[in-house]
C-alpha cells in the first residue's frame, strides 16, 4: 500500500491512513510505502538550490520544513516513550539538512549527487513519523531503510533501478508473515552506497518494486482523487473515474502526464500480473481504479485523455531527409546522447520531414545536439532546415476501444475544430490505443473540456455566454436564460454558462459562471468599471469553449468588437443592427471571418425581432430561390404609433411616448421616427437576399421635418414632437375620412430599395396590422402569384430576447 503525500500530509490524514492500513492489515500482511509529506519535496528543493546560489533564505525555507514535521508530530499526541525515540530520528536527518545546505552556501554549487541526497529527507522523516503513529495506534511495524534494498545505477535524480538485485534483496529483508512494514518511497542507493532516487513521483515505483519482489496479491496507490480518473481534474471540471483499464492504458495515460500514477510504476506489476488499484485516502469506500489484464472496451471508447504542459516541438525538413533511413538513425542517436526523452515523433511519407517533440527544459539541449550532429555550415543540402516552436502542449486521448473503431481521430479533430484550435502535429501508434497532436500551450485547457465532453458527456454541452446589455431586453433575456437552465439542465443536454454581464457601465467576469439568480447584485457589488478593451482581453485569455457573445446594446463601440472576436473563435449573436448596415466591406468582412474561423455570426433579431425573418429568407436563397420583391413594415414602434394615433383620442406626441415608455422603441425614439432604423433593416434584408447595397442607397422620405429630430435628449424631442400634433391630427382625420391608413412601408424592388410613410388602403394586407406587428412579404420565384408572408409582434424585450435566446441555441446545435 502506497500513500501519497497529502495522504501523509497532517497528523489527522495520517490517523485516517492507518484506520486503512489496520483493516488491511488484519487480513494480509502489508508493506506501507510512504512518500514526503505534501510540499516537503519541493521546499527541500528550494532550500538546496537557494543555498547554492548564496540566497540566504534558504534558513527560512529549512526552518519551515522542520516546523511542518514538529507541528504534526504535536498533534499526533504521542506518548513520551515512543515521542522519544522519534525525536531521535527526526532531529539527525534535519540538523545534517541544515549543515548539508550551509556547506552548498558556502561553496556555490550543487551537483546532483548530493541534490538527490538532500531530496531524499522528505521520505525519511515521513516514514519515522508513520512508524511511530503506527507503534502508538498498537500495530508493531517494521521500519526498512529502502536505500539498503533498491540498488541503482549512478543517475542520481532519476536513476535505473537494477531489478535482479534490488528483488534478491526485497526478499530477503522482508518478513512475509509479519504484519506491517513501513518502506520510504522514492530513496534508493547506488552500487557504491550513495544516495539516489527515482525520480519525481517515485514512490509509486518504489512500491510497486515490493509488490513484484513479493508477488503481492495486488499494488494499492492511495492519493487525493478517486482514482484514475477520465481527465485531469485541474483541468477538467466534471470528470469521472474509470473503474477499469488495462495495464498498456494506463501506461499510456500515465506516460503522457496522469500525474496520479508514475510511469515506471506499471511495468514491474505487470510481469507478475499484479492488480494495481488507484484508491482515495479522503473517501476510501470509493471503489476507486483497478489497472490489470482486463479493460472494459465496450463502455467508453475513449479511457481518458492526458496532456503535457511545455514541450518543443521540432520540425527537421530537407531533401537530404528522403529516403536517408541514417539520418533518422543519426538524429535519435544524438538525442539519446544528450539523455533527452522524446515525447511525440512523426515523419511524413515522402521521408521528408521528421517532427518530434520535447519537454521545454530539453530544448536547448536539443538544439545543441542537433548542431552537434549537422553544423550548420554543413547542412545545405541534406538538411536545409531546422525549425523549433516553443510552448506547444501535447494531448493524448487514450482507451484500448479505440481499435478498429473508425471515426475517432475524425471525432476528435472535428471537435478541436469548432473551437478554432489548430493542430500542428498528430501521432498515432498501430496500436490505435493512442492518438495524440501538438497544439499550441494557450489552447490545452481548451482542448481537454471540448474532448471530454464530446467523448464523456456527449448528451451534455457546455456553452459560455457573455452578455452585453443589460438593459430592456438584456434583463429579459438573462430571466429567459434562467429558466433555459434550468430546462436544458433537467434534460441534461446542454449547461448554459453565463460568464460574463455588462451594462454601460459596470462589467463582471466570472469563468465559473454567474448565477442568474444573483446577477444584479453581484455586477453591483463585484463588478468593475466597463472598458471593452479589457471586457475583449478577458474572454480572449479565459478561451473558453463555445463562447457566445451576446450584443443587446445599440452600441457602436460594441459592435466594433465583432471582428477581433470572431477571429478569437467568440460566436456572435446580436440585436445589434450596427455592423450588419455597415458599409459593405465591413459587412462582408464579419461574414468572412466567420466562416475562416468557424463561428456563428447571428443577427436574426435584426429585423422582426423574434419573427423568423433573415433565416427564411437565408434559407430561400441558399435552396436556389430568388427574391423578386420584398415590401414590410419593419418598425414596431412605428407602427404603434400610427395604431395608436387617434384611438381614445390620443396624439401622435403620446403615442411616441407610450411606444418608448414600453421599451418598443430604440433608446433614441429619433432613430425610429427618421425611418433610419427601418432604412437599417431592409438594407439587411436585402444584402441577405444577394444585393451589396450601402445606406445610401436606400431612398427615404422622412414624414418629419430634420428640426424636429435634432434635439438633444428625449424631453427636448417629446417638446418638438408636441409642436407637431395639430398638423398631425388634421392629416390624420382626412386619411381616416377617405378609409385609409399609415404605414411606415420598406421596400424592396427589383434590386432598388425605399422607405417611407404610406398611406394604404383596406385591400392592403398591412391594413389591419395592430400595435408593434411587423408584416413581411416576400415574392420570389417559387412565391410568384401570392407572396410568402411572415407577421406578428415585431418589437418588445419578450419577443427580441427570445430571438437572441434562439440564436444561441442553434449555435449549442442540441
Ligand atoms: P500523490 O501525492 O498521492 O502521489 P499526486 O499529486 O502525485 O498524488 O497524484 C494525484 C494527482 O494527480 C491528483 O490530485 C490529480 O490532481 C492529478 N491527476 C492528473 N491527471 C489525473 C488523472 N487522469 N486522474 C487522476 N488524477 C490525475
Ligand atoms: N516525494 C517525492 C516527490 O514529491 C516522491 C513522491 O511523492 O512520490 O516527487
Ligand atoms: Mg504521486
């Protein structure tokens, strides 16, 4: 049984770790492998290389790595006999700790033979202590001093353990019919008696060393997480544990970053064919991993996916490269000359390019092997190029299902492809157990939640929302979202993340997500001063998957961040009319960027708000129809007005009035009322429908004079519109003695488009249009006689919030 160091890491989790160890014990035998109390390997690192580097604070760090090991012998409340004979153990190691580290201070230099020395102590004392809380708990232990039994060669930090001898020895020092044994992880010596070790993480080695001199019934590796789990939890929310997996899985996982096991570990366990259960210390009911001969391919396909942090990835291109099998030869000789492990190979088939990658620590390295081997004066024509990129990150998605199962690489590479990550690399050993790529480091996160929700969770999406506005419609809006949570989350097909809100003044970010329930107060309390530069920087750098920005403001600065976020791979979904009645290029510009990087840009509440009005017509043109003429009323707040003029005696002043007040108009009624808004929406309309027409184009006959509309606030324009009532009402009775009616009319007519006040009779299907109605009707090749129509409520927070609410569904595609 090995315990890890949180598992060690306090006078409580040591207390839990020998309630397992005696209900083991009370069955079998035991041998107990502990490593470093958690943190202590690291600060022994620190102090050792501050020292040698003449840092003074090396003091402060010896003193807390002796503060940690005498608080937890404190609270373990020995008793005096037993504390005493610790007490012995602990302050010899820790007394030579601080003289080794005084003599690195005054010499200035640190080889690896005594950095493996001083790395070592962790083990040490942890081991003491346990045998000591062991003898108080009444077991009586056997402590061994592992050095005395694992023999290595001479690389100290990492050296090679020689097996024959190292289980010769295993076998004779420990007593199989006694009951528990206490072994420090990770400490071995050489064949001439020094010190060395086996590398980070090795106490997982160092038990599974005793397990195969034993031939254990099984390895136990007791940690902080349950199990080997589907991903890593650090960088991947809701993962899972998997309950099975084979030997060469877990090789493979482990070998490509699942820190949770060490890799060396596997192979002495599996040439005796012993079990290997990763098990939890905080939960130890949990049934945790078991590693043996049986995988359990039929559950998921894909076991789990790894990655590696900071490697090099190196691309050696040339003529000189085809057909020159030495070269390859040359090349890996030259690396293993150099001690560097190589991570990820592949060669192209035309033999003209090799590509492998590193650990970024390796790369100089590299880089001055690669010169050994080929001077650069000498490469011309063999070899005319080597090309190195830093800080790319490797992922491997791992699972013995994956063979002979087709579509998985085609999965995987279409799910990194949605989320704009481009893949530099890609390998895939013939055991198709293994398919890992190179991308670049910004994107890993990124890459291992889009995987393992489309290989765990395939049911369940995740989007990441952020909303600018929160105004009319945005308020309306987040309480729609809310209950879409809630919906989505009880059919459990889709997690919506708000992750960040703005209003036009205040912005809060949150990752996590912002819980709807709480929104206002929060952007209240914690959110800081709006500055969309920093609002762009932040949603660039937290790169989360399907990211949805959301614009219900009518802003131009807003809408001016459209095209830096779409080349970021942030969907848009606005009700924002600015950037799609911008000048063409522009316009075009947006569409372009996203289709280069695979987003949605949706502005269906454009026009109609909720009414499905740019996808019909998106729809037409793309099944081969052609639109002949289009004529609309496109304004809602318009159309109240002239609905509501006259009814129980109301003015046309009142009626703007009653339009704004109920949030059917645009923050500045005058946009509404110069037809400026209805000329932005049939432009739209009409570049869908194929036309590259500009503003300019459009031709509007405003029904108020400029004066009116120049004021400088709204209660400035409610006074102008005041002065226009009478010449309003009399207009308005002689149209209402001759049966007609006023709409506010878009037209769209053989590629030229217009807008103004009409004055329609009854035969007009616009006629009995009522309150914010939109009517639409669109003739086309396929709509010749009778026109397609499309009408109801075009305007309001409830109708233009679900339209954005729709928009953002068909991006979650669920
Ligand atoms: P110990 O000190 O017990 O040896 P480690 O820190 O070495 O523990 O390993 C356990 C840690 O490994 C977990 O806490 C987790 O953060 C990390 N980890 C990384 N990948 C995985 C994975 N696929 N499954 C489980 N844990 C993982
Ligand atoms: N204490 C050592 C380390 O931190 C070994 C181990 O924990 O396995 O690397
Ligand atoms: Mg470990």
């Amino acid at each position: 049984m090995k315990f890890g160091g949180t598992s060690v890491g306090s006078a409580e989790r040591i207390l839990q770790m020998i309630e397992i160890v005696k209900g083991a014990a009370a069955r079998e035998s035991v041998v107990v492998v502990v490593s470093a109390m958690s943190g202590i390997t690291n600060l022994l690192e620190e102090a050792c290389k501050k020292a040698a580097v003449q840092d003074e604070n090396f003091r402060t760090v010896v003193e807390a790595i002796s503060r940690r090991h005498d608080e937890c012998i404190g609270a373990l409340g020995l008793s005096p006999q037993i504390s005493s004979r610790l007490i012995v153990h602990i302050r010899e190691p820790l007394v030579r700790l601080g003289e080794i580290c005084k003599g690195l201070f005054l010499v200035g230099d640190l080889t690896p033979k005594t950095k493996a020395h001083i790395m070592g102590y962790g083990e040490l004392l942890s081991s003491r202590i346990v045998n000591a809380a062991m003898e108080e708990a009444g077991i009586q232990p056997t402590w061994i001093d592992s050095r005395q039994v694992i023999i290595t060669n001479h690389d100290y930090e990492s050296a090679q353990v020689d097996l024959n001898r190292t289980y010769h020895r295993i076998q004779e020092i420990v007593d199989r019919e006694k009951g528990v044994h206490i072994v420090p992880g990770y400490i071995a010596r050489s064949e001439t008696g020094e010190n060395t070790t086996l590398g980070r993480g090795g106490s997982d080695y160092t038990a599974s060393l005793f397990a195969a001199a034993l031939e254990a019934h099984r390895l136990e590796i007791w940690t902080d997480v349950n199990g080997m789990l589907s991903a890593d939890p650090r960088l991947v929310s809701d993962t899972i544990t998997i309950p099975k997996m084979s030997y060469e899985e877990a090789m493979e996982l482990s070998y490509f970053g699942a820190k949770v096991i060490y890799p060396p570990t596997i192979q002495p366990a599996m040439a005796r064919h012993i079990p290997i259960v990763i098990k939890n210390s905080f939960e130890p009911s949990h049934e945790g991993t078991i590693i043996s001969e049986e995988t359990q391919p039929d559950q998921y396909f894909v076991k789990g996916l790894t990655s590696i942090q900071h490697v090099s990835l190196f691309t050696v291109t040339g003529p000189g490269m085809i057909g020159v099998s030495g070269l390859a030869d040359q090349l890996f000789h030259a690396l293993r000359e150099e001690k560097v492990s190589v991570l990820f190979i592949t060669q192209s088939s035309s033999e003209h390019t090799i590509c492998f990658a590193v650990h970024k620590a390796d790369s100089p390295r590299v880089q001055m092997a690669l010169e050994a081997t080929w001077p650069v004066d000498s490469r011309d024509s063999r070899l005319t190029l080597v090309h190195v990129e830093e800080n790319m990150g490797l992922i491997a998605v791992v699972g013995d299902g994956m063979r002979e199962r087709s579509g998985i690489a085609g999965k995987i590479f279409s799910l990194l492809g949605e989320n704009g990550i481009n893949i530099r690399a890609i390998a895939q050993g013939s055991t198709e157990r293994n398919v890992s790529f190179i991308i670049n480091q910004f994107h890993v996160a990124k890459a291992l939640n889009v995987l393992h929700e489309g290989f765990f969770l395939s049911s369940h999406k995740t989007i990441h929302l952020f909303i600018l506005g929160a105004g009319n419609v945005g308020a309306t809006l987040l309480n729609q979202i809310r209950e879409a949570q809630v919906h989505f989350l009880k059919a459990g097909s889709l997690q919506i993340k708000v992750s960040g809100i703005a209003n036009s003044k205040m912005m809060l970010l949150d990752q996590e997500g912002i819980d709807l329930r709480h929104w206002e107060t929060r952007l209240k309390s914690e959110g800081q001063a709006i500055d969309l530069k920093v609002l762009l920087d932040r949603i660039r750098t937290f790169n989360l998957r399907n990211s949805i920005l959301i614009d219900v403001t009518a802003s131009e600065e807003v809408s001016n961040l459209y095209p830096a976020l779409l080349a970021s791979n942030v969907h848009i979904v606005t009700a924002n009319k600015i950037a799609a009645s911008s000048p063409y290029p522009h316009y075009a510009e947006l569409k372009h960027l996203s289709a280069k990087h695979n987003v949605r840009f949706l502005n269906e509440t454009n026009v109609g708000a909720g009414l499905p009005v740019i996808k019909t017509i998106r729809d037409l043109v793309l099944t081969g129809d052609h639109i002949h003429r289009i004529q609309a009323v496109l304004s809602g707040s318009l159309n109240y007005v002239f609905d509501r003029i006259g009814s129980e005696g109301i003015l046309f002043s009142q009626a703007v009035r009653e339009a704004r007040e109920k949030g059917y108009t645009e923050p500045n009624p005058s946009l509404d009322l110069s037809g400026k808004d209805v000329m932005r929406k049939i432009l739209i309309l009409a570049r869908e429908a194929g036309l590259k027409l500009e503003m300019d184009d459009i031709q509007n006959k405003p029904f108020l004079p400029a004066e009116t509309l120049q004021a400088e606030d709204w209660d400035g324009l409610y006074e102008n519109l005041k002065a226009m009532d009478p010449q309003m009402e009399s207009e308005r009775l002689r149209l209402s003695s001759e049966k007609k009616r006023w709409r506010y009319m878009a037209s769209l007519i053989d590629g030229k488009v217009s807008t103004g006040l009409e004055e329609i009779d009854e035969t007009h299907p616009a006629y009995h249009l009522k309150d914010t109605d939109n009517i639409i009707l669109i003739w086309t090749d396929r709509y010749q006689k009778r026109p397609m129509v499309i009408a109801g409520a075009g305007a309001g927070p409830e109708v233009t919030a679900s339209g954005v609410l729709a928009d953002v569904i068909s991006i979650a595609n669920v």
